[in-house]
C-alpha cells in the first residue's frame, strides 16, 4: 500500500463511521419504503438498545486487545434468575439484584480467568458461553418463565419525553462509560494496556486489576441488558440473543475500535450501533427472509475486520516515523 493511500486512510478513519451511517441512511430512505418515518425510526432506536448498551462495555474490552463471547449468555441467565426470583419472591428489587449479581460474577470470573491464569480471552469467554448457557437452561428447566409483577414490565416498555426506558438506560451507559474512558485515569489505563501491555506494566499500570475490572463490568451492564430484555419481553429465556456477542463486537469494531487494542471512541460506537441497528431494520423492512439475514450479518463483519485491518496498515507507518 503506497504512503499516499495510507495517508488517506488514516484521514478517514476518524470521520469514515459517520461518512458510512450518513450514506448508508441515504440509500435506506432511497430504497426502503417508510424507513424514514417516524414510527419506524423510534422502533429502530428502541431495537439497537439493547446492542448498544452492551457495545459501551464490550468497547473496553476490545480496546485490551481482548474479547467476551459471553455476553448472550449471560443476558440470557440474567433475564432467567430475575424473573425466577421475582416469581418466588415477590420482590421486583431483588430480582434486579440477583440478574445483576449474575452478570457481574460471570464477568468477574472471565476477568480472573483471563488475567490470572493467562488464558486467552476469546477461549475463555467461548467456554463461560457455553457453560452460562446451560445454567440458563437449568435453571428455567429449559422453559420460559414467566413474570408475575407487571409494575416490572414498566422497565421495558415505560417512556419518559416520549423516549422508551430501554433507550435512557442505552444513553446513560453511553454518558458514563464515556465520561471513563475519556476523562478518568482508568480508561487511560484501559487504551495503555491495549496499546502495549509490557509497556504499561512498566509505568506502573495495574494490567491484571484493569482487566479483571473491564471483565467484570462487562458482565455487570450484559446482566442489565438481560434484566431490560426480560422487562420487554415479560418473561426470562434461556435461549434468547443468541449470536448477540457477534453483533455487539460487529458494531464496536464499525466504529472505529481497533481489534489490535489501544484504540476506542465512544461517538464511534454509537454510530456503529446505529449502522448495525440500520442495516437490521431494512431487511425486517424489506421481508429478507432469516437465512439471507445470516449472510448480510456474517458479512457486515466480515466488512467491519478487514476495515480494521487497513487502519491499523495505515498506523504503523505514522507509528514508526513517530
């Protein structure tokens, strides 16, 4: 690749999200009848939140240079023992508990696993995939389960301003998480790591507390997604977002997150969730069947790493004249 070509990359890199969601809504207004109305616009932000919310998360893990399969999972299990103990309790605040706790522990086992025993992450959170998944099954006995508090169904189908619940709770994560990795010591620490590791263990960076933390808070905001989901859908499934995680990194690494590591905008993937929750809506719109959904799917991020790798191409000239 020339040094002019890297030079235009490293130049679009930045803006090419947005350029993508710009194009891409054009040609969607073009060719898909009603995209733009407004109804269908609301049920489009309502349906990428549950993406979203979990995109702000798995951002930090990606920028380690790490990965979390897990995230379906433990929605799954989240939205189960909430609805589970809600049922046998009564009690709406501790089925909320308890979703929370499972996400953050399942997390925090991911981080322990991943940075105390050095296990790669991708293999870890593969294997917590499968193993949350059966404790989902296991505990629903493999069925749905139902909630019996309906004030709970406000937390999935209420609106304040107009503005679904589900929709706040995706902008919250956005505005915090943010507010972390650009203005706090840690998320500094989270682009170091990912960076270079070695080198931030020198500068005295805690590599193996960060992660475990990142791991961990990760889980906590899947089991939020899985409480939220539970709420829309009044009941807890074992076997829902399957193939969720794909998704999520899809629309993380669209936006502009380096699978290499050291690289995240939280503007980045808020786009890149709205380009995933874009290109969904048109083919529900256009009546694609299910299988050709796969396909565009698996494409978009197949799409998304190979425009990773020119970026990270076009890096390493600038990097090594630095």
């Amino acid at each position: 690749m020339t040094e002019t070509a890297n030079a235009l990359i490293r130049r679009l890199s930045g803006a090419g999200p947005i350029i993508l969601l710009a194009l891409l809504f054009a040609a969607l207004a073009v060719l898909v009848p009603d995209f733009m109305g407004v109804r269908n616009l609301k049920g489009l932000i309502l349906s990428v939140s549950l993406v979203g919310m979990i995109a702000a998360t798995m951002m930090f893990v990606l920028a380690l240079r790490e990965v979390d399969l897990s995230v379906g999972s433990i929605v799954a299990l989240a939205g189960v023992l909430c609805a589970e103990v809600i049922t046998s309790s009564g009690s709406v605040w501790l089925g909320v508990l308890a979703g929370l706790a499972a996400g953050a522990l399942v997390g925090l086992f991911n981080g322990v696993v991943v940075a105390r025993f050095k296990v790669n992450s991708l293999i870890a959170t593969l294997a917590t995939m499968e193993i949350v998944r059966g404790l989902a099954f296991l505990a629903s006995g493999g069925e749905a389960v139902s909630i019996s508090k309906e004030q709970f169904y406000v937390l999935g189908s209420g609106t304040f301003l107009g503005v679904g619940f589900p929709v706040w709770i995706t902008l919250l994560c956005f505005g915090l998480l943010g507010v972390v990795l650009n203005a706090t010591v840690f998320g500094k620490n989270v682009l170091a790591i990912g960076g270079n590791p070695e080198a931030a263990r020198l500068a005295g960076v805690p590599v193996d507390r960060v992660r475990i933390v990142v791991f961990a808070l990760q889980g906590l905001v899947a089991g939020l997604a899985g409480i939220v989901l539970a709420a829309r859908i009044t009941s807890g499934q074992p076997n829902t977002s399957q193939g969720l995680e794909l998704a999520v990194i899809s629309a993380c690494v669209l936006g502009g997150v380096s699978l290499s590591g050291g690289v995240a905008s939280i503007f980045g993937v808020i786009v890149g969730v709205l380009i995933m929750g874009a290109a969904q809506n048109a083919l529900n719109l256009l009546d694609v069947p299910t299988f050709y959904q796969y396909v565009v799917r698996g494409g978009i991020l197949l799409l998304a790493v190979i425009v990773d790798q020119l970026r990270q191409r076009a890096r390493r000239p600038a990097a090594a004249k630095a």
